[in-house]
C-alpha cells in the first residue's frame, strides 16, 4: 500500500513525515547559484519542478500584469495551486477576468481565497470597515487569508520586479522569507517592455480596467485610475499615504513594517534549544525540565516547561474574575465577543486548537487584540512548526504543543520559524 494512503495515519502525521528539507538560507543561496544566469522562463521552469524548492504556489490578484505567470504557469505545469486572494471588494471585472483566464489558459487548481466568515460578521458585517480603517480591513481580508493559505507550502511565486523599485531593486530571482518559505522572483529582472512585449507577444488578453486607465488594481473601494505621468501605484488608496497591505500584531499592539526590537517578549527559561528527541534543561537555573508527557511550551527562545500554574477556567463557566489571577480557554466554537467587558480582568487566555488543520484559533487569537487584549495569550493543541510564524503574527505569544508532537518535532524545526519578526510582512502583499 502506498505509504500516504495508509488507513490509520492522521493528516498530522503525513504532513510530519514529508522527508525534511534543508534550511531556507541554505537552499536560497543554492537555486540563486544555479539559476543567477537563467532568464525568467528557465526560473519558473525549474521553480516548479526542482526538489529544493518543496510543496510550490502562485499568488495571483488577477490583475494587471498577472497574466504572464498564470500564462507561464499553463504551460509549464497547470496543475500547480493559484492562490487567488478574493477579498469580496473587488471589482466585477476582476471576477469576471479570473473565470476568463482560468479557462481559457487551462488552470486546473485555482483557488479562490476568502476572508474567514466568522471574522467578516464580526468585524465588518456592513463592509465599510475600509473606509474607518484601511489597515484592520487589510489584515481581515487579505493578510489573514493569505497566511492561512500559505501555511501548506515550502515556496511562493510573486509577480514582483526590480524596475518597481524601494527594496525591489535589488530583488533576486529566490528570497529567504523569514527563515519559513522561499518566495521566487521569475520576473525579477525584467523591464516594464518585457512585460509589454510577452503579453503581445502571446496575444493573452488583459484586465479590461487597464484600458480604463488602471495600470494596478486591487479592491474596488481603494482603487481609482490613474492619470497621464502619474506613478503606476498612485490610484491605490489614493490621498491616505498607505502603500501596502500587510500588518500584525506583537503582544497586544498592531505593528506596521518589520517589528521593534522594544516590541518582543522578554525571553522566557529555555529547555529545549538541540535536536535532542527529548526536552532537556539547558541552564542550571531554568524552570524544572517537564516530565516526559507535560505539554511543552514553544516560544521564540526554544522549548520551555509550562510555568502557569493557575487554573484556567472555560469559557462556557465562565462569569467574572475567578480570584487575583483569572485565566480563560476558549475552544474553535467559542466566540471570543463574549469576553469582551471583562478582557481587562483576565491574565491569559488559552485558545485550543483540536487539529493543526483547523485556524479557527487564529482568527481568535487576532480578534481577541483587536478587542484590545493585552494578557498572556497561547494557542494550545497540535500546532506544525510551520504554523508557528502565523501564531506569533495573529497575536499568539507562545504554544502549547503536546509532548509527542514536540519530539517528533524538535525545536530546530521550530527554530527557522521562530525567526519569523525578521520579515517585513507588508512587502508580500505588494502586488
Ligand atoms: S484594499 Fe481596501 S477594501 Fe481591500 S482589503 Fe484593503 S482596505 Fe479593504
């Protein structure tokens, strides 16, 4: 029987025993080596089939210029995930050119990313939160979605370009993102006529905004079009001074751009920092190593025991402060709105996760500081080590992650996440 259809595996475990992968640095520094000479083709060519580059997406806005990598993709290998962020603001026509391309160039698996419904209700049920606050409705409608989506893949494909300029400039054909995920570049060389000339040049059909004088478009409420000599993005949240999409939280405050240093925990008693199978204790005064099934506690510095000792209370017997310490659990179902009078009141809330493929948690997780919750905040389950930099994004300040999971996965997987503030978030975004 073939290894991945066995009866009695979980998806957990086939998803931890995928055979490993060398560090991203290292692999980044390898497929630039290999491909620096290679033109845009030959890049997304080997792209989609070298084994270094892992479980591989396109992220596409079906907007202006996208339909040179959705074109390049069709013929290369159209069976390859399309992530289509569908924010439920764009304009009609967007919609109507995603069904046409799809179509018409054969695209066998896009797929069309949703803010979560929950969060939507919750958070703008009358679809007006863009004109109160650009940034919030970004995160709720794009950088959500677009980090759950991701959370399966090793490599992303983006659309971005050197002659774009800011800190593409200098853009290689493969990027590090933050130690998780490659992002890769094919376009990264080319010029604003090449783009020209290949859309030509296989006579594909473009965006019917474009001719409409939108030369970059995105939601319908923040896109306008753009007159003669202006720059290209200048009809993107035209007069507000935002330039990109992308934000998250640290500890109960919403940061803009690669985070502060004053931003992060103070570093915590670390147990685990080896690949060792087993926790262990690491300095002589740390907290006492967990015995061999305690639930381990993952933060930025390594793996650590578990030092609250206070009850926690669920959600469901919940109705005030339970004493000078007062610590919640929340499960998927829960709705977090009703903690909302006495968020003030609680110390830490435990937001359980019952698989590693349920989010539920992280949308929580970021409507809870949203709300304005600034406790100790932890998600609790069979967390991966590859959701780790979107626990951290949504709010989370640590996870709890049973002791089985922790010795099937030590902390050097956990490591190259746990590097994840390093990445300026808002850049992915930019397309
Ligand atoms: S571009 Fe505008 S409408 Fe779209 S998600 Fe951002 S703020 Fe909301």
């Amino acid at each position: 029987m073939p290894h991945d259809s066995a009866p009695d595996r979980s998806p957990l475990d086939r998803v931890l025993d995928l055979p490993p992968l060398a560090p991203v640095a290292r692999r980044v520094a390898s497929l630039n080596a290999r491909y620096r000479h290679h033109g845009a083709t030959a890049v997304m060519e080997r792209a989609l089939h070298d084994p270094e580059v892992g479980r591989i997406a396109l992220v596409s806005s079906f907007g202006a210029e996208s339909v040179v990598l959705l074109h390049m993709l069709s013929v290369m290998r159209p069976e390859t995930p399309v992530l289509f962020l569908e924010t439920e603001l764009l304009f009609p026509e967007t919609l109507a050119y995603q069904r046409d391309l799809t179509e018409r160039l054969g695209l066998r698996d896009v797929r069309l990313i949703h803010p979560d419904p929950e969060a939507l209700r919750a958070r703008d049920p009358d679809n007006s939160l863009h004109r109160r606050d650009m940034d919030a409705c970004c995160l709720l409608r794009k950088a959500e979605p677009l980090e759950r989506a991701l959370s399966g893949f090793d490599t992303w494909i983006t659309g971005r370009k050197r002659f774009q300029g800011g800190t593409r400039a200098a853009l290689e054909f493969f990027e590090n993102e933050a130690e998780a995920r490659i992002k890769v570049n094919p376009l990264a060389r080319w010029t604003k006529a090449d783009v020209q000339d290949y859309i030509q040049n296989n006579r594909l059909p473009r965006h019917p905004l474009v001719a409409r004088g939108y030369p970059s478009i995105g939601c319908a409420p923040c896109t306008s079009p753009v007159a003669e000599g202006e720059d290209e993005r200048a009809g993107r949240w035209r007069g507000t001074g935002k330039k990109e999409c992308g934000i998250h939280f640290v500890n109960g405050r919403m940061v803009r751009g690669p985070v502060p240093a004053d931003a992060m925990p103070a570093p915590r008693p670390v147990l685990v920092r080896n690949d060792e199978h087993a926790p262990q204790e690491d300095t002589a005064d740390a907290t006492p190593a967990p015995q061999p099934d305690a639930p381990v506690i993952v933060t930025d510095q390594g793996f650590a025991a578990d030092d609250w000792s206070h009850p926690v209370t669920p959600l469901a017997e919940f109705s005030g402060p339970t004493g000078p310490v007062t610590a919640i659990e929340i499960g998927p179902e829960d709705d977090p709105q009703l903690l909302a009078r006495h968020l003030p009141e609680i110390d830490m809330i435990r937001v359980r996760f019952p698989s590693f493929s349920d989010g539920r948690g992280f949308t929580h997780a970021r409507q809870l500081r949203l709300m304005g919750f600034q406790g100790r905040l932890r998600a609790a389950g069979p967390v991966i080590a590859d959701q780790y930099a979107m626990a951290r994004r949504s709010g989370f300040d640590e996870v709890e992650i049973p002791a089985e999971l922790a010795r099937r996965q030590p902390w050097p997987q956990w490591q190259r996440r746990a590097n994840w503030r390093a990445h300026d978030y808002q850049s992915r975004l930019r397309a």
